[in-house]
C-alpha cells in the first residue's frame, strides 16, 4: 500500500513556517566582534608623534616619519603642548569606555580625556565619542599586540595644520 501525501500540503509548508516562526533562525544578540577589538583593548603608552607627510618649516624640508617632540622647540607656544604628551596613557576597556592620562588638548581636543570607543569603517577606524558625546574618529595606520599607530590632524596654533602619526605601545 502506497502512503499519498496531498500536493497543497507541500504548498503550504512555506505559510506554515511564516505563520509559526518555525523556519526562522535565531540571529546571535550582539554581533561578534573582530579580532582588532583584543588588540585595541589595553594600556598603551605614547612612544612619540610622528609627522605623516614630508613638511617644510622655516624654509628646511623636514622628511614623513620625523618626531614632534623633537621639532617642538621650533614650534613656538604650540611645541609646549606636543612635549605635555610624551608621558600620555591611553586606556581601552574591555566594557567600551577609554581614559587618557595626560595632555589632550592639542592632539585630542574633541575626545578629550574620557569616553567610549568603538571601531568603525570595517574596523580601520578607532572612534572615540567624548564625554560630550562628540565622534572623533582616527584612522588606524597600523595594528599589532604591541603597536598602535593612529592619524590625527593637529592645528599648531600660529604654525600650520599638520597630519600626524600618534605612536602607542603596550
């Protein structure tokens, strides 16, 4: 004897599963997150700053690579607030919030010295949102268990805008 299944039957498998949720695969409550998060979570100390392009100050042309610090007596006033940074410590938290001990305010004057972080841009971003809730997001130039360097732009008051390299180390 031969069992006969109805054909609507087959039809109607996909309302079944619509109506009952049966079909439905259950979605993780918070989406992974990507291994740069380990390797940004952490202490890290500034190493130094770095410049990001090849620049010309009074009339000498100063090569990518060369440090702040050791430029900052030609930079007037603006070389004071780079030099405040060489002992900075950057703390990432594994719960997302970040705390800087030391001088921000020329070369993270929008995060500020506490906040949250994130990683943004398929990762290649380090967002920092200040306490005041403002985004400030720095490219990531380079990532590993002991290095981080990151891109900031820093006005030098009565010198120029300049792009920079801000060199951590854990």
């Amino acid at each position: 004897m031969r069992f006969f299944i109805p054909r609507y039957l087959f039809l109607m498998l996909p309302v079944f599963c619509l109506l009952t949720g049966a079909c439905k695969k259950d979605k993780p409550a918070t989406p992974e997150k990507s291994p740069k998060y380990e390797l940004v979570k952490g202490t890290w100390k500034q190493q130094d700053i770095v410049l990001a392009v090849d620049v010309k100050l009074n009339k000498q042309n100063i090569p990518k690579g060369t440090s702040i610090l050791a430029l900052a007596p030609l930079l007037g006033p603006g070389g004071a607030l780079f030099t405040c940074t060489a002992g900075n410590t950057y703390r990432f938290n594994e719960d997302g919030s970040f705390a800087i001990e030391g001088c921000t305010t020329l070369i993270l004057p929008v995060a500020g010295n506490s906040g949250t972080w994130d990683l943004d841009v398929h990762d290649s971003v380090l967002k920092l949102v200040s306490a005041k809730n403002e985004n400030d997001p720095h490219w990531i130039e380079n990532i590993s268990s002991s290095n981080l360097d990151l891109s900031l732009t820093v006005t030098i008051p009565g010198v120029a805008t300049v792009p920079l390299i801000l060199k951590l180390k854990k």
